[in-house]
C-alpha cells in the first residue's frame, strides 16, 4: 500500500479475482493479528498478573493461530481467557482461507505458465516450417521425399503429399492363413464358407 501511495507502482493492475481476494485476505490476517496482539497486550497490563508489551501480545497471537500453543504465555485474567477462543477461531478461519486463496493462485500461475510455454512451443514450430523462398521450397521437398523402395519409419513425420510411391500389402499363402486361425473358429468358417 505504500508503495503504492508514494508512486512507485502502476495506477491499474491486471489482477484476477483470486489474487485480488488473496490480497484483501492477506491483510484482514495481518490486521487480525496486530489487533488481537494489542487486545491481548493491554487486557494483561490492566488486569493481569505479568503486564505483557505488544510484541508479547502479537507473539501470543501468532502462536494461537498457528494452533502451536506453546503454553509459555497464556492470558491470566478471565477476561483473556474468555477471549482466546472467539479469536483464535476466526483467526483460524482466516487462515485456513488465505490458504486455499494461496493453493489457487499457484494453480493459475502454474497453468499459465503451461499455456505460455505450449503458444511459445507452437510458434517456434510454425516458424521453423515456413518458407521464404523457391530455393528453400525445392531443398525442403528434396530432403524429404523418401529413398525409392525405402519403408516410411513408424516413429518419424510421414508426409502423405509428398511421398509418390504406392504400398501394397500382400496377403499371406491361404494355408500360412489357416495355421494361424484356432480351430473353433475353422469350424465357424467352413460352416459360412
């Protein structure tokens, strides 16, 4: 927010709903937690047995939300204690939703990223397929018209327009055939046959 104030970012930010609500919730924690630490902080110089400063308060806070409890401070005086739980609820609760905030803001990046990286992939494949002139035209089909009687490779790029010669499958003697049919389903084609 000061930066923003004093100038040094733009008058309009491209921001997507989920890192505009993780903003907003970023800093309803961190004003949750200093609100709470001052609470706390002043309950216990007023009532407590140990007055406790605002680092102690915002201490005590972090660590009740975090659900660590240490225990190495605790309220002393009724009015703490009766506040410790409405607190540390909605704390948790703010917590548990800047989380899941966070875990969609890395998915959006994360697919972002995968788009850019595909477009970028797609455009290198374009630019490396186009040609400027005749000469490179002519190279192009040379390099890739295949060797007479040469087999097209399974696992390389086939270019139906310009391969010109036509394969035949030839079948295999009759009796190659038969060998290889089970002999239920001979029964089957003599029946037919």
């Amino acid at each position: 927010m000061l930066g923003y104030f004093l100038g040094h970012y733009p008058q309009h930010f491209a921001l997507t709903d989920h890192q505009r609500t993780l903003i907003l919730q970023t800093m309803l924690f961190f004003i949750w937690l200093a609100g709470g630490g001052a609470v706390f902080s002043r309950v216990e110089q007023l009532y407590g047995t140990t007055p406790w400063s605002f680092t102690d308060g915002l201490y005590f806070c972090d660590v009740t939300i975090l659900t660590v409890g240490f225990g190495d401070l605790y309220p002393t005086h009724s009015i703490g204690r009766g506040l410790v739980f409405p607190y540390s609820v909605g704390g948790i609760i703010m917590l548990g939703l800047m989380i899941s905030s966070l875990t969609k803001f890395a998915k959006e990046l994360g697919s972002d990223n995968v788009v850019k990286k595909h477009i970028e992939k797609s455009r290198t494949r374009t630019i490396g397929r186009t040609v400027t002139n005749s000469m490179e035209l002519r190279r192009r089909v040379e390099e890739h018209r295949p060797l007479e009687g040469a087999r097209p490779t399974i696992s390389g790029p086939f270019d139906g327009v310009a391969s010109t010669r036509v394969v035949t499958i030839e079948e295999p003697a009759q009796s190659q055939w038969l060998r290889r049919v089970p002999t239920n389903a001979m029964a089957s084609i003599r029946r037919v046959g």
